[in-house]
C-alpha cells in the first residue's frame, strides 16, 4: 500500500480536552501519528511525502470566512491579550442566535461547534498538511484509473467532524471531503463510507444536498454518544441529495460478528451507487480499548473490515480519522491494510 505522510502534523499539539465538565489530557496528540507511522513502517508499506495543493481545494469545500478564522485567529487571540495560550471558545451560537458577531470571543463561538479544538500556533500549518496529505493520496488513485488502485492517507488532524464554516471534535479541515470534491474534478460521483466510530456530522454537513457524492456513515448510535444531534437513520438528504445520505447507528458495544451485517449494508448501498472513487474515513476508534468507548472491534476485526471494503473493488482512498488508543494504533491500521491488500 502506498502510504501518504507528512511530519508538520506535529505542528499541532493540543494542550487540552474539555469533557465531563473539566479539562483533561487531549487525546488528539502528535503521539497518534507516529503511533500508526510505526504500524506502517513495521508492515513494509512504503512511505511518501505529501505535495502541496495550495487554497483552490480547500476553499472549494470550506468558505472563506472560516478559513480566514482558521488561519489567523491564533495571532488575533493573543495580539487580544486572551488568558489562555489556545483559542478556546466559551459561547455558541444556540438555537435563535445566528448573527455573526464582531469581537473575538464571538467570532470562536461562531466557527466551533465544541469545546475539543482548541486552535494553537501551528494548528492551521498542520490542518492544511493534513488535507494536503489526503489529496496526495487522491492523485495516486485518479492516475491510476480505471484501475481500482488504492492509497492511504496518514492524517492528522482529523477531519470528519468539521463543517463547511465550523470546526470541532478534534477537527478543523475536512480532509475526506476535500478530497472527495478535489476527485470530481476528473470523475462524475464519488462515495464516503466513514467507519469512524463517531458520526461523520461535518461530513454529512457538507454534501447534504449534492447526489454526486454519496455519504454513508457507520458509527456508535448517538442516542448518549458524539456528536449527539446527528447521525440518525432518518437524515437521509435534502434537495437533490435527498437518498444520498445513509447513516447506520450501530448499539454501543458491538462486536466483530455483529457489526459485519452493518457494513453489509453499507455495501450494497455503494454497489448500487456505484461511484468512481471510493473514499474511506478511517477511525480506529471503534476498537474495544479505545479511551472514547463506543464498539468493541477488535484488532482482527478491523482486518476483516479492511477485506469487506476490499471485496467491493472500486478506486479506494483510505484516510485516515479517530483512534485514540496510541498502544495499539499501528497494529490496528497494520490489521486493517493487511486485509484490505488480501
Ligand atoms: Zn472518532
């Protein structure tokens, strides 16, 4: 498997995680990245460095307002004298409350969605290596067709989460979906299966209205989990994408065997779309001993995943999403890839 990496992630460097009301270690760390840089490079999988895409993609999924924010709030926030080294924002814009303000403790509210992104200095240098990483990744395939090649993108940060205009859940460019959009450029309808164990909510934001790219999202049931207010089976589109959005909440805890039929279901809902690209969100949170506890894959299962999505022989772009589990991320993307290549 060609593997796509580049080493200005660890530019971004979370000093802190917001949950259960109190601050804890962030779970979103450089160490995650060199984690699954190890699995790769134990596995024999060869390594290459991303290219630089510049704005164009990126301002063709995100608007420019956000990516504005994104870029320069980090110098505004201590040019502001705020206390905090990290943006953080303490408001959002709740139900009924939908101006966009002018102060900056205003304007962080209005591009978040949570208190689990804080912005650092390096944050938009990594997040735009991230996104730059997945599209290396897109390129590789699209040369390759009409051959079902496949490639990996190693991101970090992650991108699931984040929205046309709002960042959050770790999240702050939407890399899959950048490159979704990048891949339709040369082809006419491309497929986001997301098997993170949270729902792909940016994601589905996104492309809730287009029926060029369909989105299907596997995830821990959201009754009492991230994110929450989506991922329920009756969100099925709007507009044109109307039918073009599936989601697939799974009970907390499930297991290899249960969860299978889930993703057999997902499948034939990509046969029958059948797109020219496939692209995969990748978590590897979904595993039994991640700290976030959602379902129980285990080590072998995420193989077994990687040979189901395999067996659908279709362009593939793996990109990289959750898994927080840093002891044994490169054996669990190591187990995926090995029963992705059969
Ligand atoms: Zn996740």
């Amino acid at each position: 498997m060609k593997v796509v990496f580049s080493p200005d992630h660890a530019r971004h460097h979370p000093k802190t995680y917001f949950k259960s009301g109190t601050f804890h270690e962030p779970q979103e760390v450089p160490g995650r990245a060199d984690a699954l840089l190890s699995g790769i490079e134990a596995a024999g999988h060869e390594v290459i460095q991303s290219m630089d895409f510049g704005p164009k993609p990126r301002g063709a999924v995100h608007n420019p307002g956000y990516l504005y924010f994104l870029e320069t709030i980090s110098e505004r926030w201590k040019a502001a004298g705020m206390e905090n080294e990290e943006v953080l924002p303490n408001i959002h814009p709740g139900r009924r409350m939908n101006s966009m303000p002018e102060g900056i403790v205003g304007e962080v509210g209005y591009y978040t969605t949570d208190m689990s992104a804080p912005i650092g200095e390096g944050t938009w240098e990594a997040a735009v290596a991230s996104s730059n990483v997945a599209l290396t990744a897109t390129e590789l395939v699209l040369d390759q067709l009409p051959e079902a090649g496949s490639a990996y993108a190693l991101c970090r940060p992650p991108g699931h989460h984040a929205f046309q205009d709002m960042c959050g859940g770790f999240c702050f460019l939407n890399n899959v979906a950048i490159a979704a959009q990048y891949a339709l450029s040369e082809v006419n309808r491309v497929a986001i299966l997301d098997v993170d164990v949270h729902h792909g909510n940016g994601t589905q934001g996104i492309f809730y209205n287009r029926s060029d790219v369909l989105t299907i999202s596997l995830h821990c049931d959201p009754t009492d989990f991230y994110p929450f207010f989506s991922g329920y089976a009756h969100e099925r589109g709007e507009g044109d994408g109307e039918g073009y959005n599936l989601n697939i909440p799974i009970p907390p805890q499930t297991g290899d065997a249960d969860y299978m039929p889930y993703l057999e279901q997902a499948k034939q809902a990509l046969r029958s779309y059948a797109p020219d690209v496939l692209f995969v969100a990748l978590g590897l949170d979904a595993f039994e001993g991640d700290p976030l506890i959602g379902l129980s894959i285990t080590t072998g299962g995420f193989g077994q995943i990687g040979a189901a999505i395999s067996e659908l022989d279709m362009p593939t772009v793996l990109v990289q999403e959750g898994g927080y589990n840093r002891d044994f991320l490169g054996a669990n993307i190591s187990s995926f890839l090995k029963g992705f290549e059969g």
